[in-house]
C-alpha cells in the first residue's frame, strides 16, 4: 500500500514540477545606491514646501531628491556630521540633528552648534526643541543651544519622541511617558506613565499614540475625563508612528517592517515587509507626500516609494527566466512569452510556468508567438525557422483522498481522473521548405499559417503532421509584387485579408492570393513597427512619426492621429485596445494610454512609466497583448507588466512653482528670500549697472518629474512656448521697472498659478528726469546768455553796418546823381548843337524843333531830381527825345517801342536816363551811318524778377563802327555809354549789360544792346 501511495504521490510531483512564483505587486518602488542615495540607512526624511524630500542618512550626509536624481551635502561642504538622525525646516532653513549636535543649512551655508546626539526636532509653538540622549534642548538664534532643566529625573534621560494635545507636552523618554504643561526650567511634572522605555509618540484626532519597547502601543484619551490608558498590538520595537490615509497609523519598526493598525477596530490591517519587495524590515520612518505616495525609509534597504497602481510586474527576480520579454501572446487562460534568449515561459492563476528550451533554440531569440484554435503554439525564431509547440492532452489519475480505516489498520486512497497537458515540439526550418529561418511575424487563419521573414517576403503553408512536412506552400515575393521585402509585422483582418508592413515604410495586403501593394502609404521615410485594426481602422505605428489611421471602409488614406495632447514618444513599438476602447501603444519612454473620439482625435493622454509602477520602461517590438479578462500585458526589456484596468482613486494635483535662485550680475541674491520677496510684491531695486538678470525656478514632481514644461514672459509680452528649460537669462535690460513672470504645467497639463518677482533698475543720473532738467535749464540759461551777449554784438555790428551801408547808399545815390548830372549836360550839348545846325538851313524846324526840345528839356531836369520814375515816363522821355532826333536828323528813319508786360507802365519804376544813352548811341552810331532807311526798336519784356529793356537799330554794327573810329584815330566813342554802364553795374551787378551784332546769312544787319535790372513797383 505504501508503494501505491508514493507512485500517486510521484504523478502528482510531475504534474506540478513548473515553478509556481506569483507576480510581484508594483506598489513598491526602491532607491538604492545605484540610482544615487549616498546611504542605504536613512533614519529621517521630509518633504519641504516646495515638495523636495531630503534625506539623513548615516555616514552618507544629507541628500534632496526630486524625483529623479539625489544632490548629496557632506562633511565636506560643510555639514556638522554625516550621521544624521533628524530633520526640521522652519521657512528657508533646514534644521538638521547629526550625532555631534546640530547644523542649519540655509541656501547653500551651514551653521553649525556643536552639541549631544540629537534624535528628534521638533518645532512646537514657534520653538525648536531638540531631543537628544541627555536631555531636552532648545535651539535659540542669539543664544544658540540650551539645556532645558525640566526635572533631574529626565534631564539625563534618552529623549525619543515630543508631541503637543493643544494643553500638555507630552515626552517619550527611555525612562517612562512624562506629561508637562509647560516646557521650561523646573517646569513642575503633571504625570508620569509607566517607566516604560517609549520610543515614539504620535496625536490623532484628540488620542495619543505611544509606542513602548516590547510592550506595546498605550492610547491615552488626551481630552476625556479619563486617559483610558489603553494597550493596543504587542511589538517589539517601534521606530516612528504616524496616520495615514485618515485611519490607518503605520508603525515603523525594528524587525518586522511596516505593520499598519486600522483605527476604527485597533486590530492589524496589514503589513508591508520583505514578502512585498522590501529587501530590510528594519523601518526607520514613513510619510506621505502631497501625491498620496507613502515613502519609507529604511535601515540597510535604501528609500522605497509605496504608490497606489495597476501594474503587476515579472521579471528575473519574481520568476522569469531572464529580464527582455521579445513577444507576449494569450491563449484560453494562459499567457506566453518569449523570456530573453531562454525560451518560453507560461504565465497562469497558479504562477509562472518556465517552459523547457528546446537544445536546438539555444541561445535563439524568439520574436513572434501565436496559437490555432487546437491551442498548439507556433513560435518565431531568430535564425532558427519555426517551433510548433503541439498540445497533447492525456488522463491521469491523481490521488483525491486519503483516509485511514481503523478496522483494518490501513490507509484508503481514493482517486480521481484528471487531464495533463504537455507539449511535443517539432522544428519548421529551411531543410523543411521555410524560405528563410527567420521570422519577423506569424499569424494563424484556420490550419493554414502565414509566416513574415526578415528579408525573404511572405510564406503561407499547411504543416502535415504525420509526415512532418510543408504542404500547399505559397510564397509571395518580389514576382508576386511585394516591391519591399524587409517585413516588420503583420496581421489577420476580419475580412481574412493579410496585411503586412515594412521597415521602409511601405504597406500591402494579400486577398485570395493577390498581393496589393500601397507603397510608402504615408510618404514619410520611417520604418512602420505596428500594424493593429480596430472598429474598421487601421492603425499603423511608426518609428520616429507617431500613428497614422485609415477607415477600411473607404479608400485607403492616412491621417495622423492628433489633438490637444501630444505622445510622449513617437517611436511606436506596439499598441493594443483595451476593453473600454483606448489605445495603449508602447514605447522607449514606457506605454502611453490614449482616449481617442469618434474620428481619432487624441482627447487625453496618460503616461505610465517608471515611476507609475511600469518598471518595463522600453518596451519591445510588438509584444503587447489583451487577455480574455481585460488585462494588457506588455513586454519589455526590463520585464513583463500586466495592467489591470481597476478604477485609481489618485488624481494629479496642481503643480506648484517656486524661484530657485535668482542672479544679479552673476551672483545669487543671499540677502532675501526670494520667494516671500516674490509673495509679498515686493520690489528689488537695482543700480544702473545691474541690467543682467538670472532667473531660476522649479517645480518638484516626486512621480513625473520629467514631464515638467514651463513658460515665461517679462512685463507685458506674450508667454513662451512651453518647454522643459526652467532658466531664462536676461542682458542688457532697459532702465526701470520690470515683472518676469513664470508658471509651469504637469504630466496632467494641470498649470500653477504664476509666480512673479518685480524690480527696478535705477537709472545713471545722466538718465534722471531732475538731472536732465537741470542740465537743459543749464543749457538754456547758458544759451540765453551766449545769445544775450551775440546778440548784443550783433547788434551793435549791425548798428554799424548799418551807418556803413547808409553811408555806402548815400555816397551810391550820390554817385549815381552825379553820373546824370554828367549825362543831362552831355544830353544838352548835342542837342543844341542839332538846333544850332537848322537855324541856317530850315528856321521853321528848327522852331519845331525848340519846341519839342523845351518838352524834353522841362521832363529830363524833372527826372533827373528823382531816383525812380515809372516806366511809363520813362517811355515818353525816348519818344520825345527820338522825335528831337528825327527832326534833326538828314536822313528819315522809323523807330517802333513795344511792351510785353502783364504789370501796367505806369506801375513799374526804374532809374531815370538808364535807356537814353543806348537810344542816342543807336541813332547816331547806327541808324545814321547806315545804309538805307532807318529802323529804331525799344521793347521791354519782364523775365522772372528783372525787368529786361533792348535796344535794336539796322546801322552797321556796333563793333565795326568801332573799328573804323579806331583806323581814322578821332574819339568819337559816346561818353553817355560809358556812364551808363557804370550806373548798371552799381543797380544791378555787373554783366547785366549785353550787345551784340545783329548777323543773318553772314551779313552784320545791325546792334542789339539789352540790359536787365530788378522789376521794382510801386505797390
């Protein structure tokens, strides 16, 4: 019988020999020396207001995270001690207790009090009280530290642990619970509880917590008429006490990790050790930061970050063979995946299941796995054809009971029949038909198998069991019009069409054996990594372009997808749908769910990385798949993740920015906290010199810290474009007041309130509004003078000018009177002498002509008394004198004088005797010793100002008249010429007097004297 038993017992062995490893639950997220903390024993953390958590460690100093990397301060920068057992911020100040006493870092300086060992700040009505192992402490600014002499009893104490009910002090000390009201010297003790060694103290709503070694958790009812005095959960030794979650209070303890006490019942609701990832159960202290993530520090472990997820993940440490899962495929209740270069593994309710490698895959990368509907598996290789898993299902019998029979003093087994599933594996390779051993893809329709290589197009192939072959093979290629062979997925329509993509870009599909080939569909030269259909869409994942999609049920086109939100990568390694209609594809950043409309317009995004319990990061090409209950599962190089679509009850809050440092003239400003400064509107001023600006400023995001963006603007300009760059610099600024304005947006696109610093940049005095009132009013009071002074000389030169210029008109005027003077008698003479002339020959004109004379004589000592006469006198002084001329005159001749004015005679002035002299030098040089008949024209024309007066007669010539004077040497040149011109030139410059000789055909037919002078009227 015993020999029955043990053969059962052996069956039943081999049945269950798989590994059975459940998944490992994502909530815990650890820090470790490799990602940058300085020590693996951390005693104390918090989180300051602009949501840094730092860190004391033992040996490794202080360390600040924010998010994504640790900065580390020690001895050597200051830092009293590298073993630190407490932390406390007050404002800008971070108060820090080491072994050696107490340092207080602010901005980046250490103020160091040497003093005990201090285990615990605590800030307590506007005080800084330090616990330490000799004693109560207070930390005072002027006076540094000091001892508080509560009561001998105690001032020699280990003190743990402080905490305030609104009335009392309550001390955890190593020598009992000690109740004070008030915390100064000789301060009398209300009550002592029990002698206890207590080692941490924590209030909730009105009830104090106290922790006693190897006793237990006292709750006092600090508001009742009675304390109660209550024993709750018996533990050894407790580190921290602290409410989370509003009824849960996590003890942090020595040995047994972190036990969670549920205050509604006081009874154990949980614990978080080494069985849920912790490598240490030796817990220093937990808290909760603005996020909801609980934060543990340990003794020996590192940091851990305790967050609520979805994400279940396997890797090499919980069960897989090897960390890169290369393909993940679901099949009934079961899911496969391809586990590094080990083979496959097979995940169920019961574990993980590692499935024996086959000797000839060795080392052989498996890229594509799939399943028919018997529930064989085929599976893809790297250089090694196809493994075809066949599924052979027998009976066996298992033992369902054993029970003993007393009477016959023997065991009775009872059995049942049970199915036990195994695998025979058979290798499809080249030496069996395949055209290539390696296989991008492989997709299953009915017994028929479609198999995408690396470079050698597309197979399709029944496999014969029995004879181990290939049978109605089909290969599709470049005669069958794949014009691209390099294949990088594939997949089965419902339509039963085979559609296929390349590493170039180009898309196809195969219907009933024809292939149709789109080409590069998207016009984009990028590989397509993923094809997916879903709800009559075709979605292609690209590498480096994001997804594109097409409506099968119209002409293929492709749009990109879009919308408010963008992806977080756009090399799209895999995508899948979940059962509520979002995509998820996959990345090199982690997996992106996206919520998409009706027309595959992107409406929101969330991103799930490391930090969000995907531990996975990069994921792998195509390795994504959704289960028959709605879990996703992705491959990746780190592991397998599964997401189980449960409600979150997390939600991102509003980010909140702060200034990091600002700089002036490239020095930081230590003077002021830049952010109250900021807070309060206050305005910094700043001498002309300092016109170059630095503004630094953060947001800290403990879970994405990456997705941060910011914008800024200065005074009134637009904002920026958002960006991850968080310090803008500034050169060169004008005079004046200034507002830099900043605000940053999280992963959620959640945006903080803006933040704003004002100043003002005095301006040189040269640029001050007094100063350059002062200098004009200066400047204008000297030009005032310089003007005075100028115009006092000039004036006094003009005085002078003036008598000089009266004198020189005078002396002018009377020139020119005495050049008429040399004319009226010049003018007398010769007219006499005409008359003198006709008294012997013609008495009777001669008395005509006395006549005429007497006129011309009366007009001309008339004239001659005046500076101007008008033109029209002018004009009748020629006539009377030419007909004097006429009458004297032996031979007859014709004079003609002609106006071309718009201005009436009468109305224009000129000097009197100006044309005479041309007139009778015309007449008697001219007209008279010409040939023929005379013919004597004056005409008078205004051109511009001037008025021009000419002179024509038909003699022979002014200069040959003057040649033949020459040749007979008699003076006979008129002198009224001579004075005439001079008194043009004194009127009107010189060369305003022209005479030439009238010539035609070569022939002199007379002179033309013209002259101009200013057109003066006597309006």
């Amino acid at each position: 019988m015993i020999q029955f038993l043990t053969r059962y017992i052996f069956v039943i062995s081999i049945v269950i020999a798989p590994v059975l490893v459940s998944g490992q639950s994502n909530q815990l997220q650890s820090y470790t020396l490799e990602d940058g903390l300085p020590q693996s024993q951390v005693f104390d953390m918090l989180q300051d207001e602009k949501g840094y958590l730092w860190l004391g460690t033992q040996g490794g100093g202080l360390s600040r995270f924010n998010g994504e990397e640790f900065k580390v301060w020690n001895e050597e920068d200051g830092l009293l001690s590298n073993y630190i057992f407490s932390l406390a911020q007050r404002n800008d100040s971070l108060f820090i207790g080491t072994r050696r006493g107490l340092s207080i870092k602010y901005k980046q300086h250490f103020h160091n009090v040497e003093g005990p060992k201090i285990n615990k700040i605590i800030r307590l009505n506007n005080k800084i009280l330090l616990a330490t192992n000799i004693g109560l402490y207070q930390f005072n600014k002027n006076e540094g530290l000091q001892k508080l002499n509560l009561n001998p009893n105690l001032n020699t104490s280990i003190i743990n642990d402080i905490v305030y009910d609104g009335k009392l002090y309550w001390i955890a000390s190593n020598k009992g619970l000690w109740k004070f009201s008030e915390l100064t010297n000789d301060s009398k003790i209300l009550a002592r509880h029990s002698a206890f060694n207590f080692t941490a103290a924590s209030i909730h709503n009105d009830v104090l917590y106290t922790a006693a070694v190897d006793i237990g958790i006292l709750t006092i009812q600090t508001k009742g008429k009675s304390y109660g005095n209550d024993w709750i959960y018996n533990t050894s030794s407790i580190n921290h006490m602290t409410v989370h979650y509003k009824d849960e209070l996590w003890l942090a303890t020595d040995s047994q990790g972190i036990v969670i006490i549920h205050l509604n019942t006081l009874n154990q609701s949980g614990t978080i050790g080494k069985k849920n990832g912790l490598k240490v159960s030796h817990i220093r202290k937990t808290i909760i930061d603005r996020q909801s993530n609980i934060w543990i520090a340990t003794s020996g472990g590192g940091l851990y970050k305790y967050f609520e997820n979805n994400f279940i993940h396997f890797d090499e440490n919980n069960g897989l063979k090897g960390d890169r899962v290369y393909a993940v495929h679901a099949v009934n209740d079961e899911i496969w995946a391809s586990n590094s270069e080990a083979g496959l593994v097979k995940i169920d309710s019961t574990g993980i299941f590692h499935i024996p490698q086959d000797d000839r895959l060795a080392e052989i990368k498996i890229k594509t796995i799939t399943s028919d509907t018997s529930g064989n598996i085929w599976a893809g290789t790297d250089g090694k054809g196809i493994l075809f898993k066949q599924r052979i299902v027998k009976d066996s019998i298992a033992i369902d009971t054993i029970r003993t029979v007393p009477e016959q003093q023997e065991f009775e087994v009872l059995t049942d029949t049970v199915q036990v599933t195994s695998f025979k594996n058979h290798l499809i390779d080249s030496d069996t038909g395949l055209p290539s051993d390696w296989i991008r893809t492989l997709v299953v329709q009915g017994d028929t198998v479609w198999a995408a290589t690396y470079s050698t197009g597309i197979l399709r192939f029944q496999y014969d069991l029995k004879r181990k072959r290939l049978r109605k093979v089909k290969k599709f290629g470049s005669r069958n019009g794949i014009k691209d062979l390099q294949m990088s997925h594939m997949i089965l329509a419902p339509d039963n069409k085979i559609w296929y993509a390349t590493q170039n870009g180009h898309l196809g599909y195969i219907e009933n054996d024809k292939v149709n080939h789109l080409g590069n569909i998207i016009n984009q030269k990028t590989a397509i990594n993923s094809l997916l259909i879903h709800n009559d869409y075709l979605y292609l994942g690209t590498g480096g372009r994001g997804i594109y999609y097409s409506d099968l049920n119209k002409n293929v086109a492709f749009k990109k997808i879009k919308g408010n939100k963008e992806l977080y990568s756009n090399n799209i390694y895999q995508m899948v749908f979940d059962d509520v209609g979002n995509l998820w594809v996959g990345s090199e950043k982690g997996v992106d769910k996206i919520e998409l409309d009706s027309d595959n317009t992107i409406l929101d995004i969330y991103h799930f990385g490391r930090n969000d319990g995907f531990l996975g990061i990069e994921t792998c090409l195509n390795a994504s798949i959704n289960d028959n209950r709605g879990n996703l599962w992705f491959g990746a190089i780190y592991g397998l993740t599964k997401y189980h679509p449960v409600t979150s009850t997390k939600e991102a809050i509003k980010p909140q920015i702060f200034f990091e440092n600002i700089e002036v003239s490239y020095s930081s400003i230590d003077s002021i906290n830049v952010n109250a400064w900021a807070k309060d509107n206050h305005v910094l001023k700043l001498s002309p010199k300092q016109t170059e600006l630095s503004f630094s400023y953060k947001t800290i995001d403990l879970d994405h810290p990456g997705d941060i963006k910011y914008r800024y603007k200065l005074n009134n300009s637009e904002w920026s474009p958002w960006s991850s760059e968080s310090k803008q610099n500034f050169a060169g600024l004008a005079y004046g007041p200034h507002v830099f304005s900043a605000q940053s947006r999280n992963f959620r696109y959640k945006e903080s309130d803006p933040i704003t610093f004002h100043f003002f940049i005095d301006s040189p005095i040269y640029k001050k509004t007094w100063f350059q009132w002062s200098v004009l009013g200066g400047i204008v009071l000297l030009i005032a003078l310089i003007t005075f002074s100028s115009v006092r000389r000039f004036k006094k030169k003009n005085q002078e000018e003036k008598k000089r210029l009266e004198m020189q008109n005078h002396l002018l005027s009377l020139e020119q009177k005495a050049l008429r003077l040399q004319m009226n008698p010049h003018f007398i003479f010769n007219a006499l002498n005409g008359i003198k002339a006709m008294s012997t020959s013609n008495p009777v004109k001669m008395k005509t002509t006395i006549n005429t004379f007497a006129t011309l004589l009366r007009e001309t000592l008339y004239n001659s008394r005046k500076d101007y006469i008008t033109l029209d006198q002018e004009m009748k002084t020629i006539q009377h004198y030419v007909e004097i001329e006429k009458l004297m005159s032996n031979k007859p001749f014709k004079y003609q004088i002609s106006l071309d004015l718009d201005i009436d005679p009468e109305e224009i002035l000129i000097p009197p005797m100006l044309i005479q002299p041309f007139v009778e030098n015309a007449v008697r040089h001219g007209i008279l010793k010409g040939e023929g008949e005379g013919l004597l024209k004056i005409k008078f024309r205004a051109e511009d100002d001037f008025l021009v007066c000419s002179v024509e007669d038909n003699g022979p010539g002014i200069f040959t008249s003057q040649k033949k004077k020459e040749k007979t040497k008699t003076d006979h040149q008129s002198m009224a010429l001579t004075v005439t011109r001079e008194r043009l030139e004194s009127i009107a410059g010189k060369n305003t007097l022209v005479m030439k000789e009238i010539v035609e055909d070569q022939i002199i037919k007379g002179t033309q004297i013209e002259f101009k002078i200013p057109l003066l009227t006597d309006y």
